[in-house]
C-alpha cells in the first residue's frame, strides 16, 4: 500500500527530528529531550513504517540495527590507502622535540624561521575505520586490513549511533558527492566495564581490554551482536574526497578539515588543539600524559601532524608512512610480571574477589604489586596459578586485573608474548600439563577477616561472607545503608561521618550507634556541639521504626523495601521471621527460593542474631502484630499509582497508608491500574489514567478509600 503524502511528510519530519536529538546526544553530548520522549518519536515512526513499508529510507534510526548475519566480511580496496604513522618511542619531551626538528629538516627551515603550526590529537585505542559516503549517504563502512584492502563492516558501523547514517550541507560548505571519512571505533572504558561484568554473570568469556571487544564487535558476521556492543566513533581525518575542480571542498589545513567533520555531525574529540613549535607539542604530550587516567576511553599516546595541508604534501610519504605525522607513545598498559601468590580480598557488600600478589611491575604508569581475578569461575577459566608469567592491565582509574596468562614460551619471548596477547593469543585453559605440586586455587570456607560462613547462591559467580552485619569489611556499607531515609532514617549520619566513627574505632557493630555520646561526638573533627546533639535526637528518633523498615536496614540480600513489606505483612513479628525455614520463607508473595535461601542463611550467623538483639537493647522498637492474611486487607488485590503532590500528605505516607491497606503501588499506568492518586502537577501519569479511563482519585478520594467509603471520583 502506497503512503499517503501526509504520511510521507511526517516520516521525514520524525526521521529529521530523530537524528538532530540523536546528534545532540551522542556528538555534543547535550541532550535536549528525555529519553522517553527519544523513545516515543521513534516508536511513532516504526509503526508508520511498518504501515507503509515504502517510507522505510535507508538512513532511518529504525534501521540502525539490521539484524542480518552474513557469509562472511567481503574484501574492500581502499581508493586512497590507510596508511599507518610512525611511532615515536621516546615517552619523554624530546619524542616531540625530535619530530619537529625532523620536519623542519625536510622542509629545509632555517633555525631563525618562524615555529611550524601543528594539530595534536589523542592516539586512540581502538580501530581504524574508513567511512564512505555518496552524496551524503553512508554507503560503505570498511576497515584498515593492510592498508590497501580492509573488510566490508557496514552492516556493524550502522549499528553505532554516533555515526551519522545521512549528511547535510553545515557550516556553509555542502557535502561533497564522495566523503570518505577515517575515523576510529573504540569503547569506553566504563562500557567495556559492564560488558565484562555482564560476560562474568552469564559465565561467558570476558574482553581482554576494550579494543578487543571494540574490535571484535566490528568483525562480527551477526549486526545484532555489535548492536548489543557499546561502541564509540571519533573522526580524525579524510581519504578520498571529490577534488575542489569538480566540485568538492578546498582545505587550507587539517584543523579546518576537523571543524567541518564536527560541523557535518560527526564527533571529533574535544582534547584535539593546534599547537605551534616543538615546546607546545611537548607541552601537549605532558597534559594528557596527566589527564590519561582520568580519560573516559583508551589512549596509548598522541598524535602530531603538520596544520598546513600544502605542507602535507610537500612533505609527502616515506616507506609509506607520512612523514608529516607522527604517534608519540606513552607508557604500556599491558605488561608481563609473575604472580607470587593469591590472596582473598573482602569488599564492602560482602563479595570475596581473588586477589594476584604479582612480582612489582611498572604498568601504565605506576607499580603494581596486586591485580584483581575477579571470581573463582574467572581464574578458573584464565588457569591462572601460582608462578604463571601473566598479562597485567591497568588503564585510567579501573582495579589493576589479570588478563590471562601466557605459555612459557612466549612469556619468555618478552614483549613478543605481550603483542601475541593483544591478538587474542591467551593461553586457553590445559594448554599445557601442570606442575602437580602448583594445586589449583580454592575459595575459603569462611570469610578470612570475620570467619563467618562463605556462600555462593546457585546460578551466581560470586563467593560472599554471610557475616552481613558482623563483618568489619563490610561495615562502612552496612551503616549507610541502615541509617538511610528509607531505612531507620538517621538524619546527619553522612559518609563522612562514618568514616570518622569507623577509622576512628568508634563504632565496631550497629548497636554501637544507639550508644554514641556527646562528648565523643563533639570531639570529631568538623563535629560541633549543636552537631552532635542534632545526631543524638536523630538517633534517638530512629528507634520508633516499623519491622519493614528495620528488615532493610540490616541490609539482607535481596531483601529490599518491597520485600522487607511483604515479609512484615506475613508474618507479623521478626521472631517469626527469624525462625522460620526457607519453605515457609516462599510462602511470602515475592519470595523465591533465592530469597528465601539469603534471608535463611543470614539469621543462621549467630553473629547476625546478636546484632538484632543488641539493637532492641539498646530501644529499637516497632509494633508487632499476629501474621495477617493479605487477603483479607480491605484493598488487598487493588493496584495503585501516585503522581504530583498531595497538600495535606508526603509520597511516602501515602504508599505507606495504602500498602498497609493492602494495595500495590507501582509507578507507571496501565490497564491493570486501579486507581489513580493525582496532585498538583501531576504530568503524564494522569493524562494516561484519563486515555485508560482508569479512575483518578485526589486527595479527599484517597483518605475516603483507606476510610473504606466508595470512592468519589476526585480528579
């Protein structure tokens, strides 16, 4: 069926309207919309297109992820070669110093001749992209390979949001007819941390470092596996472009080049800056030495090229690198060292990690003496003993970790071993026999700082210490948490206190808050008098609390506000709770076996038992009642939302009113929704309810509901 021109118009306007905001969101980093509203546009256009199949354009954002798996990637020859850039070795100042001499050399400068204008950029480290476009569509997406030939990607290059799909003329200079765009795919740090941390808990391979997985997502057959990648762009320079006679664009430099990519919409990094002489070059090479921890991606050093394109290509290539660009290098963030021994490491919520004693080794920039391994299942498939020669990789702010260990021979090959390594070269598990006197390492049976019980629940990776409330690894965590808002509520009790009252030995178990003093608060530091008496009556305070509330204050696994209510309502007192077996546990709505299994084994711990006591000694109190039926409460079944403000109650007291009613309140409208509750400046949930003809209660309403009146219509 044909589209309607007014369909035809509005397709454009959404498809127009998708790719600026997807632009101020993943170029300029500056967001204009919400993500719903991203998300409602694009659901409108998906659905006109699934109407009229012939509106699909092929620079759609629905067409982002194409979801075909293909026979293999096909060879493509690159019009203008990738070529690669001389690497400058020297991590010192005079790395900068010998390329500027180096050019003023060939250019036959006299010393006296005034300081040559470079552009320094960041040395990314990912993967080199060339991206072809054809009057200002992407028609062609390929990789470096040899620098001659590289493989057709575009079907993985669509799926990455920041590169545009469709070009438009910006400021002042049209798209020329041929654009080829080169560039690199990389991944952020932060994303490469969840993508690992995502592959631990699935129990699948973890990444070696983020080009890797940057890399390997490009070369994937399936598009919907490197949608499922979050991979970045950055543009740093043009192949081929359709020449000014016929047409093109005419550049005096590549920094204007750099502008007018940024202009067309592709991002180009911010640290990029032009820089005169050897002194700012080096200059440049000491400010992101020191900013490169901090960096939200990988860099292994910076790049410097000549400004002027005449100068370019007066320059020219030797060797087939050009000799107006060079790559000045900083430290490794991949060595090879030996590990010496392997230690457990308790951490605030409980989590045992291995923990690698290495032999001292000089990595990205500092000594490292300890690397993570994560879990056991991750040693396990890394094989990583006692006396392996291993890969250590430290980048930015991320835990120094162990990437897997090498073979004798390659360890003993030196660097040779680390470059095999960056091509996916680890040694696989029972690559070969072990030394039968090295055993294979096991988890501890109790946690090494507490001796409390340690368990892992089924299906998960991780080993924990069960001494939740009794363990001093985990005691900062667990005073945050309990004297949270939503737990006992301790207003003034902040992280920076707890540090004090923690390092301070001050505080060893939670009762130990109820038996705080003035003196002893007064006497920390940035703690006056009025402070400390303000601290005391929020304690004091907190003792008249509800058994919900006090449940998720002692932080128990899984038991988070909605099921600590639950448990509350089922069984009436904590005793019950206390004494009862994980089947009983399950007879709880909400509650499985996972659940039950974490609430069973941590009022097990006599440890977790004596804290409960002591802080009911101390005056923490609530009322207790018999087990209730749910069902029989007066609105039990009914489903309720809160939007706006109420004038004469908080959000929390409402929920409260309603929950103990019986009722479920969630935050979002649907069909199933029962009522409801709107004030002022409710927004989009009320809209909703009235689309629904859901029933809309204001505040009188609610209060005649709880009352058990019928309920009033309000809204």
């Amino acid at each position: 069926m044909a589209a309607p021109q007014v369909a035809q118009r509005r397709a454009e306007a959404l498809r127009a309207q998708l790719h600026r905001w997807a632009h101020e969101y993943y170029v300029l980093d500056a967001p204009s919309v919400p993500d719903a509203e991203y998300d409602r546009v694009f659901r409108e256009l998906q659905a006109l297109e699934e109407l009229y199949p012939d509106l699909v354009a092929a620079d759609s954002p629905t067409r982002r992820v194409i979801g075909a798996v293909l026979p293999g990637l096909a060879p493509v020859r690159h019009r203008v070669p990738m070529l690669s850039i001389r690497t400058e070795t020297d991590t010192q100042a005079s790395g900068a110093e010998a390329f500027d001499a180096r050019v003023r050399r060939e250019l036959h400068l006299p010393p006296e001749a005034p300081a040559l204008e470079y552009v320094a950029e960041p040395k990314f480290d990912g993967l080199a992209m060339s991206l072809r476009y054809e009057d200002g569509r992407l028609v062609l997406a390929a990789t470096r390979g040899d620098g001659e030939v590289g493989e057709d990607v575009t079907h993985n290059i669509r799926t990455i949001r920041q590169i545009p799909l469709a070009l438009q003329a910006a400021a002042g200079m049209a798209v020329p007819p041929v654009l080829e765009v080169r560039g690199e795919v990389y991944m952020r740090r932060d994303d490469f941390e969840r993508l690992n941390e995502r592959q631990r808990e699935r129990g699948e391979r973890t990444f070696v470092n983020p080009r890797n997985a940057a890399a390997g997502a490009v070369r994937q057959l399936d598009s919907n596996i490197a949608a499922q990648r979050p991979l970045s762009f950055f543009a740093y320079g043009l192949g081929e472009v359709t020449p000014a006679a016929e047409g093109g664009p005419r550049f005096a430099s590549h920094h204007a080049v750099l502008q007018q990519l940024r202009a067309w919409g592709f991002p180009v990094s911010e640290l990029v800056a032009l820089a005169r002489g050897a002194a700012e070059l080096a200059a440049y090479h000491e400010r992101i030495g020191r900013e490169r921890d901090r960096l939200p991606f990988d860099i292994d050093g910076v790049v410097y090229k000549v400004d002027s394109l005449a100068l370019q290509q007066e320059l020219g290539f030797v060797t087939r690198e050009p000799r107006w660009a060079v790559a000045h290098k900083y430290p490794a963030q991949e060595m090879l060292t030996r590990v010496e021994g392997i230690d457990i490491q308790v951490g605030r919520t409980g989590k045992l990690t291995p923990v690698a004693r290495l032999a001292p080794v000089f990595v990205g920039g500092v000594t490292v003496t300890n690397a993570t391994l994560h879990n056991l299942f991750e040693l396990r498939r890394k094989d990583v003993r006692v006396g392996d020669t291993v890969i250590v990789r430290r980048a930015g702010d991320v835990i120094p970790e162990v990437v897997g260990r090498v073979p004798p021979e390659a360890a003993a090959a030196g660097l040779e071993a680390l470059e095999a390594s960056a091509q996916g070269a680890l040694a696989p598990a029972g690559h070969r026999p072990r030394n039968p006197y090295v055993p294979n390492f096991r988890m501890p049976r109790a946690c090494p700082v507490c001796a409390s019980a340690v368990v892992r629940e089924q299906g998960q990776a991780d080993h924990r210490c069960s001494g939740g409330l009794f363990c001093p690894a985990q005691r900062k965590q667990a005073l945050l948490h309990f004297a949270q808002r939503r737990a006992m509520d301790i207003e003034g009790l902040g992280e920076r206190l707890v540090d004090q009252l923690i390092e301070g030995h001050v505080i060893r178990t939670l009762p130990d808050l109820y038996r705080l003093c003035l003196a002893t608060l007064a006497g920390l530091e940035r703690m006056a008098e009025k402070s400390a008496q303000n601290l005391l009556a929020a304690l004091e305070k907190s003792k008249r609390t509800t058994l919900a509330r006090f449940l998720f204050a002692l932080g128990i696994r899984h038991v988070g506000e909605a099921t600590a209510k639950e448990l509350a309502r089922h069984f009436g007192r904590l005793d019950a709770i206390m004494d009862a077996t994980p089947e009983q546990l399950m007879q709880v709505p909400d509650v499985g076996p996972v659940v039950a299994e974490a609430l069973h084994a941590f009022f097990a711990e006599p440890h977790n038992r004596e804290v409960v006591e002591q802080l009911r000694a101390c005056g923490v109190h609530w009322d207790e009642g018999e087990a209730r039926d749910p069902a029989a409460l007066p609105l039990a079944g009914r489903t309720v939302v809160l939007t706006g403000t109420l004038p004469g109650l908080s959000r929390d007291r409402a929920q409260a009113l309603l929950e103990a009613a019986g009722a479920r309140v969630t935050g979002s409208v649907s069909k199933k929704t029962d009522y409801v509750v709107a004030g002022a400046e409710a927004g989009s949930k009320l809209e909703r309810a009235r689309s629904l003809g859901v029933p809309v209660l204001d505040e009188e309403g609610l209060r005649a509901l709880l009352d058990g009146a019928a309920a009033p219509g309000g809204g």
